[in-house]
C-alpha cells in the first residue's frame, strides 16, 4: 500500500509526497502537530497541515531568515528568534561567534519536544549553552522587553490562530523598541506568489517603525510556490551596504556572500508588491 | 466531482492542481500531449505527463531562458529556439528590437497547433513576420549549419524520447560552430535540487566547446523543486561584465537589471555542482 501526504497550499493547489511513516501526532494547545517520514524529503514537521520543515530542505529557510540580517549587524551579540521551535534558526544563529546569547521564544513547548525527538539534525542547536529557551507568547515577551536585542528573527507559521498577531503593525513597533540601537529585524513574510497582499502589508507595518526597510527572497522547494520572502527593517545599517570582504564564510549550503546580495535582487512582479 | 491532476515529478513527489477541465489531448508521433485548465495556474501545457508551461508562471521560464543571453550579445539579430512550440520563447526574444529574424525549430508540429490554438497569450508571437518556423529536429538542423545564428536558446523537454540528443556534448559543439563571432547558447538545464548529474554533465560539456560557461538560476513555481536552472555557453561576452545602463527596461514580469546579475549569484549547493 503507497501513502501520500498532500497539502493543499491554496484551495486549488498543493505538493504531494510519499511517506514511510506517520512517526509523531499530537494535538497540543495551539495546533495540530505531526512529523511523518517522506521518501524524497526525508522527516517532515507539519503544523496544521502545512509543511514548516524537512530534513533535506531546512537549510534554505533557516539560513535565509538568519544570516543576512546576522551578517549585516555590525556586532550582534544578543539574539531572539520568535517561534522557530524546531531550532533551525538558531543553530543558524550560532554559527556567527559574535553571538553571546540565543533566545527561543516559542509558544508551543509540544514543537520543541516533538523537534527535539524526531528531528535532532535540526533541534541539536538547542542543547547550546548560549541558548535560552522561553515558552510563553512572543507578542507578551516582545512587548515587555525594551533595548535588548540585536537581532530579532520572526519565524512564524502562516498568519492562522496564535501567529495572527506576529504579522501585525503594533507587533513590529514593540520589535522596534525591543532592538538595540544598530537592532535589525527579520521576518518571514510568505510566497511573493501566493501571499501578496500579507507582503504588502508587513512591509508597510515594518516601514512605519523602521527607516530601512528591504524585501528579499529565496527558493525553499517544499513551500508554497517555492520562491519565499523575508522582509528586513534595520535602524541603522542597509544590508547591501555591507562589504563583501566583511560577509564571513560560514558553513552554509544556500548561503554566501554572492547570496547575500543576489536576495535582494526582485523579479518585477515581487517589487512592485513594495516599491511605489 | 473534484479532478485533480496530480504530477510525479519524481517517484516520491509532486504537485498536485485541481482541474476545470480538459480542453485537449494528443498522441503525436513524438509525445503525449495534454492541455488542461487548472484553477490555480489556468491553461496548462503538459508533454508526457510533465507540465511545460502555465498561463499563470509562464513568464519566469520564457523571460530567464531569453534574456540574459539576448541582453549579453552587444547585437543579437538572428536568434534560433530549438523546441519551444508553445512559442513562449519567441515572444520573449522579440521583444529586443535588433532581432531581425527569430527562428523557431520544433520537432513536433503538434506542440505548434495546441499552442496556437488553446495558449495564443503564449504562442501568439509565432504570427510575427520576423518568426521562421522550422518543422524538424533541431539536432540535424544545428548539424547543419554553420556561422548563422547571434543566439541559440535550447528550450527542450526533459532528457528523454528525443530530447536526450539536447542535452549531449556533440549537440553543444555543433551549436558553437552555427553560431556567429559573438555568439551565445543558453540551454535549460533542469532543477538543481533533482537533476544534478545532468547539470554537471551539461555544463562540462557547454565547457569543453566555450569559453564563458555560465550557470543561472530562476524559481519556476510549477517546475520541480521550483528552482530551475539555465546554462549559458558564450564565445567571448561574459553576461555579469554587461554595464547596468545597457541593460534594456523591457516589459516583463521577472527579468529586470537587478535579476539579469542577482540569477548568476548561486546558492552553495548549485555553486558546488559546477565550481570545482
């Protein structure tokens, strides 16, 4: 008997894969979880139905929403990713050495254990001793928290039930105050296909806080559309101004210091969503 | 009743498109061929079970195949394709005002016929007076001639049926000797996340025939992967020395100045498959 898993990424469209094995579910307070076990992808983390992360593609992802905004602050040395509790942000986020402190702020302690069980390739970076991990809302912990951050990562899930709030205009102001004074922000807006009018949105929510504001993209195979965005509001530093020779090499495998700026370079279609 | 029409791209993966209707299907003497209209990515061209081209994403394939290479060439006037019977291709090369013939060569005349008439926002180019069109293998007709074409863009099937002979060094030698001075070969070379071996294979031998040998991506959203992949062979212009200012504004959706560099800057994992 051959199973698939399909997830409808619109109404009218979706990705289907062979799976080995359903290895985890769970109902937890904010959502259904699952992790199965697919032929071309290897172990999947799937939330409400929507892939969020595979083994054999994570990289791209996680890389893209950590390192350009990582690279582009001059020294971050305190970090908080929002969400993310898989962990592929921030062992992203550890491989930059200026990095004294990772906090995890994820809502749902049943994704941390579940990752941390099933997918240990991606939440090994957890067991750090420079990572913290608090499970309580983002939304409260940003708003409670003033100059005190370098880098914050939003690495939600679609903007459905507890992540509605992590794409809206107030949230991205109390990011502002929650930065530090070279503070930059990252955060995963969505498919320039599917998603445009969340992706104005964000962007001009980020804009009202932030004085540099950039869209940029990357190819993430099992999202929908496959190209993703990631939409950055720095206070000080534009990220196309860093210089090359100040990109580090990493031990990356989508990322790099081409990469770096040939994110930022939008088809047609994806700048016209943001540029006037 | 919901139809779905679902493509394995690999054995273990895929797509899957909620369909309205079928509007026409073939046995050619070359291939299986298909034109459904999806709800998500409307008309549909698929050739042996594999989607060709959308009315809705057509643009990312045709423009990224054209572009580059005509923006390259200080004068492109004669342009040959060599499979494209959707026409997609043609229209994009016309839109560079020094072309002055674009010739289309498609093996199969039956691609040409259900393009005309179920694709004509795609195929309606082929009308154009400076559009020759050649009812033959592209193979014999390379074979076959020598110092006549500024640009040849290989927009071919997959590697199969009788479009294994396009992606062979033999193939790539005799486009060199029936192209002109400065002439430019751009050939689709499949996803870098599934078609790897082709990759490397096609690139060493565009290499062994050319001097400037480019690799460039583009994110197709109903190819494989999403991330698509063209190689470039070029006798003397390399594409990233072309100055910002000589890059034409055309009227397109995804081909700008900023992409004509940004698509030649490669992930790591694309990088590693063709940089030693």
């Amino acid at each position: 008997m051959e199973l698939w898993y399909t997830e409808k990424q619109t109404p009218n469209y979706g990705i289907t894969a062979k799976i080995k094995e359903t290895l985890y579910t769970a109902t937890t307070p904010f959502q259904e979880l699952a992790v199965i076990d697919t032929v071309e992808f290897g172990r999947m983390l799937v939330l409400d139905g929507m892939v969020q992360t595979t083994i054999r593609d994570e990289f791209v992802y996680h890389e893209m929403i950590a390192h350009p905004a990582l690279t582009a602050h001059p020294n971050p040395k305190k970090v908080a990713v929002i969400g993310g509790g898989d962990g592929g942000v921030i062992r992203e986020v550890l491989k930059h050495p200026s990095v004294e402190t990772a906090v995890l702020v994820e809502i749902d302690e049943e994704v941390i254990r579940a990752s941390q069980k099933y997918l240990p390739e991606i939440a090994g970076a957890l067991q750090d001793p420079r990572v913290e991990i608090l499970v309580t809302d983002g939304i409260q912990h940003i708003r409670d928290t003033k100059d005190e951050y370098d880098v914050i990562l939003v690495d939600s899930t679609e903007p459905v039930g507890a992540a509605v709030g992590l794409f809206s205009e107030s949230f991205y102001a109390n990011i502002y105050e929650a930065l530090t004074a070279d503070g930059i922000l990252v955060a995963q807006t969505e498919s320039p296909l599917f998603n445009q009018q969340l992706i104005q949105a964000s962007f001009a929510g980020i804009q009202k806080s932030f004085p540099i504001t950039r869209l940029y993209v990357a190819t993430v195979f099992t999202y929908p559309s496959g190209l993703w965005s990631f939409t950055m509001g720095s206070k000080k530093v534009c990220p196309l101004e860093v210089e090359r020779e100040d990109i580090p090499a990493l031990d990356t495998k989508y990322y790099n210091r081409a990469v770096h700026y040939g994110a930022f370079q939008l088809p047609n279609f994806v700048k016209e969503l943001v540029v006037p």
